[in-house]
C-alpha cells in the first residue's frame, strides 16, 4: 500500500485537492516523513519512486529547475532501485523534456541538457521500437522538443503533429494534452497566435477530459484571453467533434 502514496498523491495533486499541485505532499503522504514509515527493504524502491512523481508534477506545473535538480540526483541509481519499472521510462522522458524546457528558458548548461536529451531519445527509440502503443507518442515529443531547441522548426511542426496523433491513436489522452500544450508554446515562439491558441484551446480540453482540473485551471489562468477565444472559434469546436469520431484527427500545425 505505501508503495502506491505517491500515485495516489499525485492523482489528488492533479485533482486540485492539495496546497501546491506541483509539491507531492497531501492527504496521501508527507513526502518529509513519509520514507520513516516504510520498511527498511524497500525505502530505495519508495524514495526513487517518489523521484519519479515528483518530476512528473514538478515538469507538469513548469518547475523546470525541481525536474532538474531530482533528475541529477536520483539517475545513477534509478535502475539498480526501480529494475524494470515504468518509472525508469518516466525519469528519462521527463529529465530530457525538462532540460529542453530550460535550454528554450536560458542557454545556461545548454551543452549539458541536450546531452541529457540524446541519451533519453536513444533509450526511448529502444522501447518504443518493442512497445509502439506505449512509448512511440512520448519519443515524437522528445523529438519535436529537441528539434525546437536547435531551430528546426519544419521537422518540429512535423514531430508535434506525429506526436499528437500517436497519443490519440494510442488512448493517452495526458500525452497528448501534453503534446498539444508544447505545440502551443513552441508556436507562441514563432509568434504564431492563431496555432499557439488553439492548441492551448485544445490542451485545456484534454486535461479537463483526464480529470487534471489543477493543470486546467493553470493554463486558463496563464494563457486565458487565448483559450477564451479559440474555444469560441468554429475551427476548435469541429476539431474536437472529429477527435471523438476519428483515431487519428488530422490538425494542421505546420
């Protein structure tokens, strides 16, 4: 049971039900006192795992720096602790979308965080070249985001597209709220208001569908006159009726 705090606290976090939704503490768990109770054995299996979902949040509610800082600490031992856990998956995807994050941020350690991005794409090619419906979708997404950060911006559009189909085809409607919600930044980059709101628009809609009412309500509060406005446009309204009816809707972004 205590092995499963973090997911359930995490859940609660997304829900809206804690102070600080990208802070894994709550109802569920004090992440300060929590590994006290857990048995000798498994605290390694328990802190790591803790790692994992505090990434997860922090990356989730853009604490980039958090992603970082967890990242750097908990990686050399992350498989020896969690061997053949989804959570090794998770720490790689979201140590390499952080530092992406940060490179468009600053180009501080700008060497270092695309380093970290190679070697997170390598490893996710390998398993999403076993497990497509799992993994395919979060490789595009690694890939869309590393393209943005060296100025690639066709193979970009391209990636995020492909990213987003492969999360609706694949039923992970978090990563493809996800890819949407970068789709939208990288386009507010380029200056391009109409695809950075619909996107949001989009995004916003796919969180509220997962039941993340947290990370919802943040881009309605960051990014509310552009969500505002494209969900009125007729542009946004059709695209998700086709997004009911179709596995794979067709969403122009390049």
């Amino acid at each position: 049971a205590q092995a499963l705090m973090p997911v359930l606290q995490s859940v609660l976090n997304l829900m809206g039900r804690s102070d600080n939704p990208a802070v894994l503490r709550g109802a569920a768990m004090n992440g300060d006192d929590f590994l006290e109770q857990v048995a000798p054995e498994n605290v390694e299996t328990i802190k790591h795992a803790i790692y994992v979902y505090q990434m997860f949040l922090s990356y989730t509610f853009c604490e980039y720096k958090v992603v970082a800082e967890i990242a750097d600490k908990s990686r050399m031992n992350l498989t020896k602790a969690m061997p053949g856990s989804l959570g090794i998956v998770w720490h790689a995807f979201y140590d390499a979308l952080a530092a992406c994050a940060l490179v468009r941020e600053s180009n501080a350690n700008s060497r270092k965080y695309k380093k970290v991005t190679k070697v997170a794409i390598r490893k996710m090619k390998r398993w999403a070249t076993n497990s497509p419906s799992n993994f395919k979708h979060k490789l595009l997404l690694l890939e869309a985001e590393y393209y943005a950060i060296r100025g690639k911006k066709s193979s970009a559009c391209n990636a995020y597209d492909a990213a987003i189909n492969a999360a609706h085809k694949s039923g992970v409607i978090q990563d493809e709220a996800l890819a949407h919600e970068r789709a939208a930044l990288f386009f507010r980059e380029l200056g391009d208001e109409a695809k950075t709101s619909r996107h949001l628009a989009i995004a916003h809609q796919l969180y509220l569908d997962w039941g993340a009412a947290a990370k919802s309500s943040q881009l309605q509060t960051q990014y509310s006159t552009m969500v505002s406005k494209a969900r009125k446009r007729r542009s946004f309204q059709d695209y998700m009726i086709r997004r009911s009816a179709s596995v794979s809707p067709k969403l122009e972004i390049g």
